[in-house]
C-alpha cells in the first residue's frame, strides 16, 4: 500500500514535468512548444507551430497514460509514459544536434534550456514511479479438493463376517431355524462336539444324580426292600 502511495505520488510529478517542459525553453531561448512534431522525423527547421502540434502532444499523451496506470494501479502504465517522454526527448536532442552540429550547454540562455531538463527529469521519475509500485494485488484461487468417490456394496463381496461364538449349520440348537434342517445362532456349550473340547464347559451329566426310587423310599435296582 505505503509502495503504490509513493510510486504513484513520483509518476504524477513526473507527468506534470513532463507536461510543462514544452513551455519552458528547449534551446537557444526557443520553447519546446514551436517544434513542430513533424520536425522530429524529417529533421529540425525554422518554421515555429502551435502547441497542439508541437512537442507538447506526445508529452501530453505520456501523461494521460501515466494518470490510467495511477488509477489502475499498473507499473507497465506507468513505464510505458516514462519510456515515451524519454523517447520523444532523445530524439529531438538527436535531431537537434544534425541540426545545428552540436549540443551546447551554457549559462547566459544559449544551448540546450531547462525544459530539456524537465522533460529527462520527468520521464526518469515515471521510471522510478513504476520501479516503486507494487502493483495490483495478486489473487490467489483455491483450486477445489478433489472429490473421494463414493463406493456402494456390491453383490459380489459377499455377505459379512459372522460374529465370534456363531455359525450356521445343521442339528437342534438355541437360534432361529431358517430352513428345514438348518438353524443359525449360538452353539449348544452342551452338545457332544463342544463337551469333546479340551477345555469345553461342564455339561449336565458330569455332576452324579442320585437314581430314582419308587414311592415307598425302596430303590429301583431291585435290592432288598426294607
């Protein structure tokens, strides 16, 4: 920010420089504004023109090209004028030189004057101008996350683990029968094949019962009733 405040605050000096150099005297007492611009192509005379059509119009374009990039905040703006000032400069002191066979500079009003220098000033403050900007902000755009794809079952991963203690199969037990013959659930901890385990529960019978009798307290092996 503090950057483009003082980039900015050197390009509009070095505009209005620029814009005023035409009316100062440009060499030997002349006015840059009686050059006519044409005279920059084909060579320096003595024929004087107005300031429409003199020197003054390129300065003038460099500075509303400089004021565009002030407010668009554009340092290629703001180089762009300092690069036509300079330009347009060096060419009439080329032009000028053929002309008169040397550049003088003196200082009793002969030679080259100050507008010259107002407009070398003024195009090399344009430079530093765009040199001290810092431009437009950059934007930086996040680029959106890529999207997980979404997975569904299929009939092809087959149906899910059983739990631990359970599975299915054949012969009575504690589940609910899907089929005739077929039952699923929890295994009888009593049944044959689970009492066969090493470490299998104790099953009903382990613990002796005592053998029926009949109802006179005599006992069923046919021993000697009392």
């Amino acid at each position: 920010m503090i950057r483009n405040v003082v980039g900015s605050v050197l390009a509009l000096a070095g505009a209005t420089a620029a814009v005023w150099s035409p009316f100062r005297a440009w060499y030997d007492g002349r006015h840059g504004s009686d050059y006519p611009i044409g005279d920059l192509f084909t060579g320096i005379g003595d024929s004087g023109t107005g300031a429409v059509g003199s020197i003054l119009l390129p300065f003038a374009f460099a500075a509303l090209v400089a004021l565009l990039g002030v407010v668009l905040r554009s340092r290629l703006l703001v180089a762009t004028a300092g690069v036509i000032v300079l330009g347009f400069t060096v060419l009439w002191m080329v032009r000028v030189g053929q002309a008169e066979g040397s550049l003088v500079v003196s200082g009793d009003g002969r030679g080259l004057g100050d507008g010259v220098a107002n407009a070398v000033g003024g195009g090399l403050l344009l430079l530093i101008g765009a040199l001290v900007m810092s431009g437009r902000p950059k934007r930086h755009l996040l680029e959106p996350a890529a999207a997980r794809p979404h997975t569904h079952p299929t009939l092809d991963e087959g149906p899910p683990p059983e739990p631990y203690g359970t599975e299915a199969g054949t012969g009575a037990g504690t589940g609910a029968g899907t089929e005739a013959g077929t039952w699923t659930g929890t295994r009888d901890p009593y049944d044959s094949e689970t009492r066969s385990l090493p470490y299998a529960a104790p099953g009903r019978f382990d613990v002796p019962a005592e053998p029926p009798g009949d109802p006179d307290g005599r006992p069923s092996d046919g021993g000697p009733r009392a």
